[in-house]
C-alpha cells in the first residue's frame, strides 16, 4: 500500500509539474480575452451541432446533446 | 477489489491535496452575476428543394444568489421540402414524368449488384414543427460546479424527455478544468404516416480535460461514449431487396421489393476530440484547431478537422472564420439496394449511414456595444453564414459503396443578439 501511496504521490508531482505554467497573475491577460473561449457563442454552436448530428452519423465531441430524431 | 479501489482513489486525492496550489484558493470561473438573454434566428437551406429549416432559439440564464443561477433554453424549429426515402436500381424504377416518387417497380427483370442506382424523393413535405426545451441549473462551490437540466423536445412523430447532470472541477491555480457528464434520453417514435409505436434509450457519457499550456494558448481534451438501445430505424426510409424470404418480419413499403428498412436496436458510439486555441499577438488575433475521432458499433468511423480564427477589428467589431472538413465511412449493412438478403437482417440506404465526405467553410461578424443602456451592461448582435458541400468524392480513402447519389450543398445561416444586464 505504501508503495502505492508513493507511486501515485510521484505521478502527482509529475502532473501538476507538467501542467502548471510559469505564469504570474498579471499574464493572464490574454487568456481572458473571449478570442481565447473555446465557445463564443452557445446558441449558434449547438444550431449548427444540431444540424450536423442530423446530416451525419457521428455524435460527441466537446459538448453533449439530445433530443429531435432529425428524420428527414 | 472495491476496497481496493476505493483506497487507490482516497490515496490519489490525498496526494493531490498535499500538493501547494491544489487546494481551492480562488472562486470558480465564468459566473453568471447578472442576467443574460439570447435569442437567435436560423436558416438551413438544402439545394435542389430538398429540406428547409426555419430555427427559432433563446437562452434565459438567471442568476437566484452568488453561487447558484438557473438557465433555460427553448428552441422552435419549422422543416418543410422533399427529403430521399430510397435508393433503388434504376433499371426497375417505373417513374411517372415529372414526379418525384416511383409508380411501381418492374420485378420481372433480375438486378444485378453493379446496376447504377437512382434516389426516389418524398413529395415536397407538410409542414412540421419541433418545440423544445430545457430548465437547469449550475451551482458552485469552491472550485466546483454542478450542474443540472431537463428537457422535453416534441414534434407530431417523436416525443423525447431527457436530464443532463455535470460537475466541473476548476483546480491548480486555474490551470486546468475537469469535467464529468451524464445524461439519458427517452425518446417515443410514432411515425405519422404508418401504424407504429416504437421506444429508443440513450446513454451519453461525456469526459473533458483542459489546460492552459501558456500565457497565449489552451488546449482541451474530451471523450465521450454514446449507448443507443430501442428502434434505431427511421420509420419514414425504405430500402429495396430482391428474393427476400416471405417469412421476413420487415414491414413491406407499399411496391415489390421494397420494404421499411431495419437498422439493429442497439448502438455504441465512441468519439475523442482535442481542441487547442493559439493567440497570434501581432494580429491580436486567434486561431483554434479542432479535431474529432468517432467509431461506433456498425463499423462507422469518422474525422472531423476544424480551424477557426477570430480577428477582432476594432474594439467591438469581430470577424470570425472557419473551415471544417468531415468524412465517414458507412455501415456494416449500408448499402444503396440489395440484391440478396442479408444474413443478420439489418437493411439501411440512409444516406446519412454512406460513406462520404464535407466541406464546410463560414464567416461570421459580431458588434458588441458596451453599457448599452441605463439597464444593459452589454449588448451583441451577429450575423454567420456557413456553407458545406456533401459529397461521396470527399470522403477519404477508398468508397466502398459507390453512391454520388446524394451529392448536395446547403447553407446555414444566423443572427443573434446577446443582452447582459
């Protein structure tokens, strides 16, 4: 157990290490500009998801959905 | 075992905790503190006078205190045009002149699996209409968000009720969001045009990762897993079959040869996505590159590649680009006709399940003005266009079944206005 315990305390450091980057407060500028959002706008992202899950067979991706058959 | 697990987890939190800058220091992110409204206008137009979509939506988000806020969504979609309803061999298709459907098919002559095929069209459809909505709420605390909604979506043929519960998890120093979904779906298909009513269940599972991985770059990962269980087909699309056994439980389709088609009643679908957003300083501009893998259980894959760049052009104009390429391969069963019956049963000429390829590329302008009004902190107004070309040509790799028959383009169009109070 207290192998265990180290292992997963190592791979912990190792995780935080590789994603914590040397970025002060003050630098966080450009990551709040709304450029920087992964969806700008929720409603025209989920028509035009909607209208690909109704024209293609793949589902998924960085949002779920439902609802609708898309029939036609 | 489960204590086992149990441990290894407890032992993982633990350390995790133990580790500056993990603990919760700072309140989650992007609050809602004042109410928002949206509401947006669509068109979708196929050509050729196929299918027509007039789409109505809104978003409500209302915030009750500091860290709890409701939203709502509703949406009104309107559909009219003729749409494919099968693919059959043009040898044996006795077409009258000028209309879309079949008048009957030729069953003395044998078809053969080479034969070029032709796609029988539905006349221009009634008008139908989908009401759909859902009522949800987020609530934080410390570096946690959870969520939940509800929905209800309802045409003349389908009813579907579904819920969606989340947690985010906002952790090292904001560096990084976790996140977890599940949701269900229930869905009961009663098709207007035939004596049927049939259940479908989904499943979703959804998982997401991102990281800021500089000052001037982020990247997000997620995976999802979809289950499908109940009647799968689509009641209103036909297939045709030469020397199908008369013993076969598939529903005829009101001419020889041709049957509803059977799709099997269960689905599993697996996609994984990576998305990383890059700031160009100079420009002051940004560029997103996304790309999505999908398989599921009948034999479908598909690639989805996707850049977007948004290049601000004053202080409140925005102009947005895009570019997205999609390809699938088909289904185990697909196939545009059959000259045999199939061993498992499952029959499907669903454009939808081919192989094929999309191109797509659109535009968007957004202008945002600030304090708007006395009682409007902003408001925003954007118009998108986006065009796509579906063709079997695009697909990539090699066509397993040849079929250009369902080569179109549509467009799609958008305005919307966002106002926050």
């Amino acid at each position: 157990m207290a192998s265990y315990f180290r292992l997963l305390f190592v791979i912990s450091c190792a995780f935080q290490a590789a994603c914590t980057p040397n970025i002060s407060p003050w630098e966080r500028g450009i990551l709040a500009k709304p450029q920087m959002s992964f969806q700008s706008n929720a409603l025209e992202s989920s028509l035009r998801k909607h209208m690909q899950h109704s024209k293609e067979a793949s589902t998924g991706g960085h949002s779920t959905g439902g609802g609708g058959c898309g029939c036609s | 075992m489960v204590a086992a697990k149990n441990s290894t987890l407890k032992a993982f939190t633990v350390a995790a905790l133990a580790l500056p800058g993990l603990l919760p220091t700072a309140k989650a992110a992007q609050k809602t503190t004042k109410p928002v409204i949206d509401f947006q206008y669509g068109h979708y137009q196929e050509s050729d006078d196929r299918i027509a979509v007039d789409i109505y939506q809104g978003i409500i988000a209302l915030p009750i205190s500091k860290s709890l806020a409701i939203q709502s969504n509703w949406v009104v979609d309107t559909f009219s045009g003729a749409t494919p309803v099968l693919t059959m061999p043009n040898s044996v298709a006795q077409v009258i002149s000028g209309a879309s459907g079949i008048s009957g098919v030729d069953d003395s002559k044998t078809v053969t699996a080479d034969e070029q095929a032709v796609e029988v069209m539905t006349g221009a459809s009634t008008r139908e209409t989908r009401y759909g909505i859902d009522l949800g709420f987020n609530y934080t605390l410390n570096d946690f968000v959870f969520s939940a909604s509800g929905s209800r979506s309802e045409e003349p043929d389908y009813l579907s009720h579904g819920y969606n519960l989340g947690v985010e998890w906002i952790f090292n120093q904001k560096f990084n969001t976790l996140s977890l979904g599940f949701g269900q779906n229930f869905d009961q298909i009663s098709p207007t045009t035939r004596i049927l009513d049939e259940e479908k269940t989904d499943y979703h599972l959804q998982l997401g990762f991102s990281q800021v991985v500089s000052k001037e770059s982020v990247l997000k990962l997620s995976a999802s897993y979809t289950y499908n269980d109940g009647y799968l087909s689509n009641p209103y699309k036909k297939v045709f079959i030469q020397d199908l056994d008369t013993n076969t439980n598939l529903k005829t389709g009101g001419f020889s040869n041709v049957y509803y088609e059977n799709r099997p009643d269960k689905r599993h679908q697996w996609s994984a996505s990576l998305a990383y957003i890059q700031y160009i300083s100079f420009l002051k501009a940004s560029v997103q590159f996304d790309y999505r893998y999908f398989k599921d259980s009948w034999d479908i894959s598909s690639h989805t590649f996707e850049a977007i760049y948004r290049q601000p052009l004053s202080k409140s104009w925005e102009l947005v680009s895009r570019l997205r390429y999609y390809s699938q391969s088909e289904a185990k069963f697909y196939k545009n006709f059959y000259i045999q019956a199939n061993a498992n049963n499952h029959y499907s000429s669903d454009y939808r399940l081919a192989g094929f390829g999309t191109l797509a590329g659109g535009i968007k302008l957004t202008k945002e003005w600030g304090l708007a009004s006395k009682f409007t902190k902003s408001i925003k107004i954007e118009l998108g266009v986006e065009y796509s070309t579906h063709a079997a040509d695009l697909k990539l790799g090699e066509q397993t079944t040849a079929s250009n028959l369902s080569d179109f383009n549509y467009i799609l169009c958008n305005s919307s206005i966002n106002i926050k109070f």
